[in-house]
C-alpha cells in the first residue's frame, strides 16, 4: 500500500456536549491538577536513543528547577488518578524518573515514567492533546476487543495508561527470527483476527510500530496477541484500505507467514470467530454501546470527501445499503455494528434512538 493514500495531518476534533457527557456518565472524565499545555513549558531537551544506539524521536524534557517541583508533584497526582482512587499517602514513594517528549505524528504526547522507590517498579502514562477522535477510538478499543483501557479526559487533556507489549517492528525484527513453525502460525491466525477487527472498527494507520505484540507463557507454550497501541485514526480517512493492516508494506513479513502458514479456509473461518466475538461484546455491553454510538451520530469527525468515500467502497464490499447512504462516520460505524449483528446468530439488531 502506498503511505501517501493517507492524509498529511488530521486535524484534531473538539470534544461535542454528547461527548462530555458520555464521559462523565462512564467516570472518564476526571478534573486532573496539570494540562498538555504546562508540560510544553520546557526549558531544554536532549534525544532519546534505544539500546541499539538508535534514536528514538523521543526527547526528554527538561524544566527549570521551580517548575519541575510542582509538574512532578501534579503527575504523581495524576498517576494516583489513573490507577488508584487518587488519594495522597503513597506520594512521597513515588518518583518521576522521566518526562519525554513525541517530535512526531499528529498528537505530540509526552510519556512520563513513575516510580515506586520503595520496590523500583516503575510505569508509564501518557499526557496528549484531548481530540474526540482518538477518545472514540479509546472507547472502541475498550468495547469491542479483547482488552480493557483506562484513560482520564478533562477539557483539553487526555491521560492514557500505557500498553505493555513489544512493538511489532522490534517484533519482526528481533524475535520472529527465533519463533518456531508452530508459534510463526499461532502468530499469523493473531494478525488475522487483529486485522478484521481494525477494519470492522476502522481504527486506521495499523503499521507495524502502532501496535504492540504480547507474548504470554502458557504450560510448554508461548501464546502470542496483538494489540494497537495509537488510537489517532479512528474513522478519518475515506480508503477502506487504511483500515485493513494487512494493506501496509510495514506488515509485509507477517503477511508473507500468512500466506505461508494459513490456508484460505482458515483464513475466513477466523474473520467470522473474530466478528462473532465483537458481536457478542456489542450485545454484552449494549447500554454503553449505544451511547457511544449517539455521540458518534451527533459528531463530526472527518470531511464530506472521506465519508463519501468511504461508505461507496464499503458498500460495494459488503452490498448493504445502509453504508451507501451513510452521511457521516457515527452513520458509517453505526452501519458496521448492524451488519456484524445481522450476520450473527441471535440476529439481534442494535438500534439508536
């Protein structure tokens, strides 16, 4: 696939009313001590390379040695927001070793590290621009896979937990190599059932280094999973392709193991195991599901152009004409759910009202 399908810049989106409230109502929306825009208030950075001398795009971030104080108080607030009830006894154990700084891509996030100087455990979290795209992208993630996500949104600030797992770049590269035969196909049935669920949510922009891969020890076996890890391109752009990541010439040596190691049969017998499974996380969770949806309906996140396009191609993938007449993407996404639904077993329909 070729990258340049892909807009330049997408423009981040204001979070609506019905947004605000949906988050309100699902605790997502905390009031939170310190904003985006006090971390941009750096004094001077330096280049965060890896372990193989390589630079990362990352810098760390320096402040003057008054604000650094309050910043580093306010984050370990924060931190105990995140990931506990947000009370204040166990701050004076905790240490911001880090604070570093994204040059690139749309949401220039910073990435703080915490940690417990008791033990030395240490975390992440990350502190980005509130777009409502990405918060939908957020919530979908947390609906429909197999993976729960905590976030925190107060006016134009996003905190996200972070994603543990290794970036599949780094996987392709450092540890396919060694997989054996039988874990190389465990790997490929993952890519297929991430794939489906990438394009039946259209969570866009799945190259290799925005998502992560999770190996897991199982009695005499290695269990792989794969999981996104950047929400940017949620419902955006118009070519369905953006939202398939078997298309991006980032995944190509994954792709290659597919075709090696599945047979077409299986193949589709694991895109309908994966829509089956969304199917019944949008039954299981259809309050919520619903509500996300309204808020969706009533947004706009994306241009005439990208929408247009985007339900013709889908149309002409699926034939269903709820697609062809969709206006926007809460139309589009909400068209996706009832064909999935439809083709499930119960079929139950998901109506909005």
């Amino acid at each position: 696939m070729n990258n340049k399908l892909m807009s330049k810049k997408k423009p981040s989106f204001k979070i609506n009313k019905v947004l605000d409230h949906y988050l309100a109502s699902f605790n997502r929306k905390i009031i939170i001590p310190i904003f985006y825009d006090d971390l941009k208030r750096f004094s001077g950075s330096v280049s965060v390379y890896n372990n193989k001398e390589i630079d990362t795009l990352w810098v760390r971030v320096f402040y003057s040695d008054f604000e650094r104080k309050e910043i580093d108080e306010n984050l370990k607030k924060v931190y105990n927001i995140l990931h506990s009830d947000g009370n204040s006894d166990n701050i004076k154990f905790l240490n911001v070793d880090a604070i570093d700084y994204c040059t690139f891509g749309n949401s220039k996030p910073f990435r703080v590290k915490i940690r417990n100087i008791l033990n030395d455990n240490f975390t992440y979290f990350y502190v980005k621009k509130a777009d409502a795209s990405r918060i939908y992208g957020l919530e979908l993630e947390h609906i429909l896979s197999p993976y729960n996500l905590n976030f925190l949104v107060f006016q134009n600030t996003l905190i996200e937990e972070h994603i543990t797992g290794i970036p599949g770049d780094e996987f392709f590269d450092d540890f396919l190599p060694n997989c054996n035969e039988l874990e190389k196909s465990q790997i490929a049935k993952e890519f297929v059932k991430f794939n489906e669920r990438c394009m039946i949510r259209l969570l866009g922009d799945m190259r290799s280094y925005n998502y992560v891969i999770i190996p897991t020890h199982d009695f005499d076996q290695v269990v792989y999973k794969i999981r996104a890890i950047d929400f940017d391109q949620q419902c955006y752009e118009g070519n369905l392709q953006i939202y398939r990541p078997q298309f991006f010439k980032e995944n190509k040596r994954i792709i290659e193991i597919i075709k090696e190691k599945l047979q077409k049969s299986s193949v589709d017998q694991y895109k309908i195991e994966e829509r089956s499974i969304i199917a019944k996380r949008i039954l299981s969770s259809e309050i919520r599901s619903k509500k996300l949806l309204k808020c969706m309906l009533s947004d706009k996140i994306s241009n005439k152009k990208n929408i247009k396009l985007l339900s013709q191609q889908i149309y002409n993938l699926t034939h269903d004409k709820n697609f062809k007449k969709a206006n926007n993407m809460g139309q589009i996404m909400k068209a996706s759910f009832d064909y999935i639904l439809r083709n499930y077993d119960n079929h139950e329909m998901l109506s909005v009202d």
